[in-house]
C-alpha cells in the first residue's frame, strides 16, 4: 500500500490499474477528463493500452472487444456520454462481459453543467439500454471508498460476468486528499475465462465456434437466458448487498442519502446530534442490488421522521426509499439541483425546522 494526496479521478484510475485493467477507452468530457489524461501515460507504463475513442458510443463498444479477448478493461465519461453508450452496455450485459464504467455524473438533463449532482441514479440504476438489462451499480462517498471500490469492481465483473458501474460525481472526482492505494495485482492470479473467451477456442473446427453475442434463437433460448439474468440479480440481492448505518442505533430521525451527499448528511447528523436532536443515517453503498430489505427492517417504532437527501431535483433514490419502506413511514425529501451542492448547515436546517414543528 502507498499514500499518496491526490484528486478522485486521478485515485480511481490509479486503482484500476492496481486491479489489474490493462485496457482503457474513452472519450473527454468534463469532469472526468482528468481520468483518461492520467491513464494515456499511466497504462503503457504497465504494458496496458489507451484508446482514445471516437466517440462514447466506440467506447463501450471497444470494452465488449477487450472483455471477450480477456482483457480487464475500463470507461470513464459522464452523465451525457454514459447515455450514448446505452446501446453498446445493453450488448454488454446482453453478452456477459465483464467491464467497470465510472460515470463522473453532471447536471441535467441534457448536457446541464458541470457541477456535482445524483442525477444519473435512474439512468444508472435502472435504464441501462434496451432489454430491461441491469448492471451492478455501487457509489461511493469518499476518495479511499471510491478506491477500494474501483479495485474491487474488477473481481465483481468477472465473478458475475457483468458491467459494474461506479456511480460518483464531481465533487468526489475533483476533491484531493490523501488515500492508501493497493499494490498491482498479480495478473496470473485473475480467473480463468478460457470456457468463454474467444481467443480460446479449441480448434478452428466451424462446430468450436464461440461468438459474442446478445440475441439467442430459437426465442425460449432468449428467454432462458433472460430467466438466467434474472437468477444472477437475485444472487446479488443475497449475496452482495452494502449499506452502511451511522448513529442509528437510537436515532428518531433517519436521513437517507447516497455517494457523494452521503459524506454531507454524516456532517449533518452529527451537528444534529449535538443540538439534541437523535439523527442518523442509512446509506446506500450498492444502488443496484438496493439494500431494500436493510431498509424494510430499521427499527420503524422509535423513527418519528424520514428524509432522503440528494443533489438531484425531482428525487431519484427517493422512489427506491419510498418503495422500501412500505409504507411504515412517510419519507420528505430534500434536494439541490442543476449543480447546486447540498450543505450540511441547510440540511440541519431543514430537519431542525420540521423536528420543532413536530412534522
């Protein structure tokens, strides 16, 4: 491990190089443009490869080349290019192959601004393309989560055969502060693929065929298939699911909030606390699986209020906390939108003046 003071998108390329990427394709646009401009020197220095794409709609397309040549591969883009890749992420899920895309998220819709926002949790979370298909999405809230995140989300690709896309923002991308970075893998030590990839076929025999591909026939072989997608999703819901709980133990007041705005509502809680006021939050670490039933299963008799919390007008996670609590309390949201950063002090505010109401 190494410590080192440096800015989110830097942090996260450097710990998938660690994890052993060796294929990046990408395209700028702010503000994750920092990511490639770093891995463009940082990647031949690992005998890795940097392709500057096209257009995000080549990127994703590069990613299914370099999964089914065995490659751990990588994207990086925001919320515009990451909805022009739609088409070539649904082939990806459609096709099983394992890649990590880091969506820097901006302001929308449309091209918006570039300031910090949630506003790519839908896009994210549940309309990656045509097909219905789902990616593993995780989001997290500070520099060295963000690390160990990236770095993990190579071992997830590959054990499940998915997309994992890391969901963050400006405001972790553009923030520097010191974080451990892990060592390089061992690459002889990544699982073996040769059951599928393409460049391990036993012979040239046309019968020793293996294709990439998203559309099965006969049709009841594209729906076994799907049958097999929605398996591994419930895998996921059972095995994978992260969340983290702070001062919720006797807290009356549940604040739910995720990624970036995470790391606020922590700060806003405890100024809470000290005014007398039991609050606490639950965040969601893993979007999608959703910690639905974490959530079903909070201590409903002692909270007298809910609020999720995002930078993100309407509310997006709030549909996913409202559907999760089942009606056991009513859940109030508060949001910035368009660029503009929750605080912690309007968040204090905001609860405060509801708490003295009784609300």
């Amino acid at each position: 491990m190494s410590r080192k003071f440096i800015d989110g998108n830097v942090a996260m390329a450097e710990a998938a190089v660690a994890a052993g990427c060796r294929l990046f394709a990408g395209f700028p646009i702010t503000p994750q443009s920092p990511m490639p401009e770093y891995l463009s020197d940082r990647l031949p220095q690992v005998g890795g490869s940097f392709i500057q794409a096209e257009s995000e709609v080549v990127s994703a397309n590069i990613l299914l080349g370099a999964s089914y040549g065995g490659l751990r591969c990588m994207t990086s883009t925001s919320g515009p290019g990451f909805s022009l890749m739609a088409e070539g992420i649904s082939f990806i899920i459609g096709s099983e192959a394992p890649c990590v895309l880091i969506d820097v998220a901006r302001p929308g819709p449309g091209m918006g601004g570039i300031g910090g926002c949630s506003q790519d949790y839908l896009y994210a979370v549940k309309g990656l393309g045509a097909g219905g298909g789902r990616a593993f999405v995780i989001s997290p809230s500070t520099i060295q989560e963000a690390v160990d995140v990236v770095y993990e989300s190579f071992d997830l690709a590959d054990q499940y055969r998915t997309p994992v896309v890391v969901l963050t923002d400006k405001l972790l991308a553009a923030t520097t502060e010191a974080v451990e970075l892990p060592p390089l893998r061992d690459l002889s030590t990544l699982p073996d693929k040769s059951s599928w990839l393409i460049t391990k076929r036993d012979s040239m025999k046309f019968e020793d065929k293996r294709i990439c591909q998203s559309m099965l026939l006969p049709v009841s072989a594209q729906e076994e298939f799907c049958i097999k997608l929605a398996e591994k999703y419930q895998q996921w819901e059972e095995k994978e699911v992260r969340w983290e709980e702070f001062l919720m133990e006797d807290a009356q007041v549940v604040l739910f909030a995720y990624g970036s705005v995470g790391r606020i509502v922590r700060e806003a809680v405890r100024q809470l606390r000290a005014m007398g006021i039991p609050a606490g939050l639950f965040r969601p670490i893993t979007l999608f699986p959703f910690p639905q039933k974490q959530i079903e299963n909070l201590r409903y008799e002692n909270l007298k209020k809910a609020v999720c919390v995002e930078m993100a007008i309407p509310g997006q996670m709030l549909e996913d906390v409202q559907r999760s609590v089942k009606g056991k309390i009513e859940v109030d949201f508060y949001g910035r939108g368009g660029g503009m950063l929750v605080t912690p002090q309007e968040v204090v505010q905001y609860v405060k003046e509801q708490w003295e109401r009784g609300v």
